[in-house]
C-alpha cells in the first residue's frame, strides 16, 4: 500500500462505492434498474436561535459523494453508471454572510462524480422520462418534502441503505489511508495527555489539550464525545462529566479519537495519574494489555468475532483468578458468565465512517449475557477495521448485583475485591485492519508500561 499521503491526493473513490452498492442490490433483485436517490444532510439552525447547527455529513451520502456539502443531492443512473451531484447555486444574500460556494466546475474536479447541476435543477431531473420506468432506490425519512418520484414505476425505500450499511463493511485503499490519518492525528493529541497528565488539575484541562492537539492537526471534528475519567470515574463505561479534578486519584481513562474527512479513529488508554501504578492498577493494566494483544493474534480473514471475544473473557478469568479476585473452577465461572460483572462490553466494533460503524449486526437481545453487547457477531472479512478494546472494570452498580446472587458470588472474594475500587477500570483499544492472513494494527500511541510512563515522568 502506498503512503497515506500519496493515497489521499487522489478523489475519494465515490463512483467505486456506487457500483459496490448497486452489486448488492442486483444480488438481492437481478432485475434492479433505474435510479439510486440520495439526500446530504441539511442545514438546521439551532432552536430558538439564527445560528445554524453545528453540520455533520451524512454517512449514505458522504459514501456515495465523498461531498461534505450540505444542502446537495445526488443521483446515480443504474443503466448508465453516470452520476450527478446537485449542489446549492449562488445566493446573493448568503455570499454576504458566507462568501461563494463550491461552483459546479470546482465540484466537478473535487469529487468523484459524472455530472455537476444545482440543487435548483433535482426536479426537474426526476421529472424526466425514466427509460423501462424503473425503480427510484432512496432512504426512508431522507426525501424532502418537495422532491417527487412519479416518473418512476417502483419506489423502494429499505434495499438502498441496507446496501449501503453492507458495503462499508469492506474498506478500500482510500478509507483505509483516511483511517490511518485519524489515528495518526488522535495519537499526537493522545501523546500530548500523557506528557501533560501529571501536572494537570482536572480532567477538562487534558480534554482542551486533545481537542487542540487534534484540530491544530487536521482534524477539526471528533469522532464521538471523549471520555476523560480519572479515578473511579473510569468505571462508567461512557462517562460524559470531564470535568473532575485529579487529585487523590490513581489512574486516568482517556478514549477519544479525532475524525479525518468523515473517517473515525477510536483509540482508548489508561495510565496512572502520579507517572507510577499502584500495585493493583498495575495488576489489571498487565491482564487488560495481555488480552488486547492474545485477542489481536488471533485476527485474519474469517474468525468468528464471539470466539475471539469470548477468548478475551478466559484470559480475564485467568487474570481475576491468579489475584484472587475471582475464585473456584475456570470453566464454571465461565459457563456462570460472572466475568460479565468485570467486563460487560463486547470486545469491539466495526470502525469505519461512524464510531459503531455499519453491517455488525449485534443481537442485544442475546438472552446470553456474555454476547448481549457484542456489536459485531459472525466471521470478519478481509478489508473490514475492527476495535478490540478489551477492559476490567470495578463498578459497584454493577458488581454488587452479583454480590447478591448466590450463583455469582461463591465465584468472587470480597475481601480481595475490595482492595481494587480505587482502579475504577483499564481499558486499552486499537483499530485493527483484517487481511487475509492476518492483520494491520493502525493504531500507534503507546500502550507499553515503560513507554507510557517514560512519556508522563518526562524520561
């Protein structure tokens, strides 16, 4: 694969997607013609305000375009291949405001698209004659108001975005190196936490520094809320306060991950606060990293994910175990699903456009709760990006409730679990590229002890 750099001065590869979709398509419906519909995400103005909301791009859109425009609409003729993108036209009063926009002639050399017409002309597009009157493919809740499809025989409104969900699985060349540039941005900013850790005051001065670190780099959005959690607050799996002061606590969570032209990282870390582990946090931090890194081996085109997650459980079990945490038979305690009450997420997820990307197909309502929460079930295809972001956590809302019931509790010492709320919970992640004998781990920033506390003690 050649540099990340060298990849993204070309177009995103916007007419490649459309023809993976519409292969999807034609594999559920042979017979499939006519036209695929798409709407971009429109400008909103905040509530009770002349001000308009902050703008994120819709992600069928943005897959079928690469166009972060808002207000733009796009057409792609099945019979033909030809796409067309309809962007705004010029707005004497908003060039006041807002200066020129994008005009067709620019938009036409940025994106990967046939056709450039203005938005005022998507009518009368649709009003045109359809060759065999085929079918107009759209999204449910995505069509304006005033947009018509009566030229058209069949209208579906479900196989588009299923195709689309689909299609994101696999990322190309192009997605990949976007990913990459996310994590290479989001590692400085993570780098910058780590050497600011120990002289900081509360958790909301390290989240300032990752989003400066982050936008001063290339990437002006996130890609999901950060969490900065310091102490016991680590144990809230999406802990959204970020703003608790440090002092007195041993270990700081930080998962936070800057987004490159619509494309997520997610990268989380846990080191100690002081640039030292205290005997305990040490204890779980050396468990969490050995089951990111033996979970990690075992990726390559075609493992079931719930074997993988599940492998992420025994060695917790192994690890609660050898601390005393946990007591009894590794097989019953496993079977008994207690190791739940320590890590109650799935091990990972699709990462692609979104945080939680598309085509997982989870089953929260799994009646077994070891796999409720797994976000990905089934076999991982090559070219798929996956979390794994093992953790153990203390939470007393969780854990007490096992406490209770006899069926978990002769599993867990009290007395030895008591000596580890103050950890609140480890949690280590990367993206992980799956090939087809193996893998590609996309995500730099450190995770080694020594390393980690080089970079907080300044050595």
């Amino acid at each position: 694969m050649a540099d990340v750099d060298s990849i993204l001065a070309g177009k995103y590869p916007a007419k490649d997607h459309a023809k993976r979709v519409v292969e999807y398509i034609k594999n559920k419906k042979p017979d499939a013609t006519g036209v695929l519909y798409l709407e971009g995400q429109k400008t909103r103005m905040i509530e009770d305000n002349d001000g308009e909301a902050p703008f994120r791009q819709r992600r069928y859109f943005y897959y079928l375009t690469g166009c972060e425009l808002p207000d733009a609409y796009y057409t792609y003729d099945i019979a033909t291949g030809k796409s067309t993108l309809f962007i705004p036209p010029v707005d004497a009063e908003s060039v006041i405001w807002s200066g020129l926009p994008l005009s067709e002639n620019e938009a036409l050399s940025l994106y990967d698209i046939d056709h450039v017409q203005t938005t005022d002309q998507v009518g009368a597009y649709l009003a045109k004659p359809q060759d065999g009157k085929g079918t107009v493919w759209a999204i449910a809740d995505q069509v304006s108001d005033h947009i018509t499809f009566l030229q058209f025989e069949n209208k579906d409104l479900t196989l588009l975005k299923e195709a689309i969900e689909e299609s994101r699985v696999i990322k190309d060349e192009y997605e990949i190196a976007l990913t990459k540039k996310a994590n290479e941005i989001s590692t400085i900013a993570h780098t910058a936490v780590l050497k600011a850790v120990k002289h900081a005051k509360n958790e909301q001065e390290l989240l300032a520094l990752f989003l400066q670190k982050c936008i001063a780099n290339g990437s002006r959005e996130q890609a999901y809320g950060s969490i900065v959690a310091a102490g016991t607050a680590a144990a809230t799996l999406h802990y959204v306060k970020n703003n608790q002061p440090l002092e007195g606590k041993l270990n700081l969570l930080l998962d936070a991950g800057g987004e490159y032209n619509c494309y997520a990282s997610d990268i989380t870390r846990t080191f100690p606060i002081s640039g030292k582990f205290s005997p305990e946090s040490r204890a779980i931090y050396d468990i969490v990293l050995k089951m990111q890194l033996d979970t990690i081996e075992l990726l390559k085109e075609g493992v079931l994910w719930d074997d993988v997650h599940l492998t992420a459980h025994k060695i917790a079990i192994d690890g609660l175990l050898a601390l005393g945490i946990l007591k009894g038979d590794r097989e019953e305690i496993l079977n008994s699903r207690t190791s739940v009450a320590f890590l109650p997420h799935g091990l990972g997820h699709y990462l692609g456009m979104d945080t939680h990307d598309t085509g997982g197909h989870a089953n929260y309502s799994d009646k077994d709760t070891i796999f409720r929460y797994l976000r990905v079930r089934g076999n991982l295809p090559a070219g798929s990006i996956i979390t794994v972001e093992p953790g153990i956590y203390f939470c007393k809302f969780i854990i007490d409730p096992y406490l209770k019931d006899p069926k978990h509790s002769k599993y867990i010492d009290v007395d030895v679990l008591n000596k580890f709320w103050e950890v609140g919970g480890v949690r280590i992640e990367d993206n992980i590229l799956i090939t087809k004998d193996g893998y590609e781990n996309l995500t730099t920033a450190v995770k080694g002890v020594d390393e980690m506390l080089g970079l907080i003690n300044g050595s």
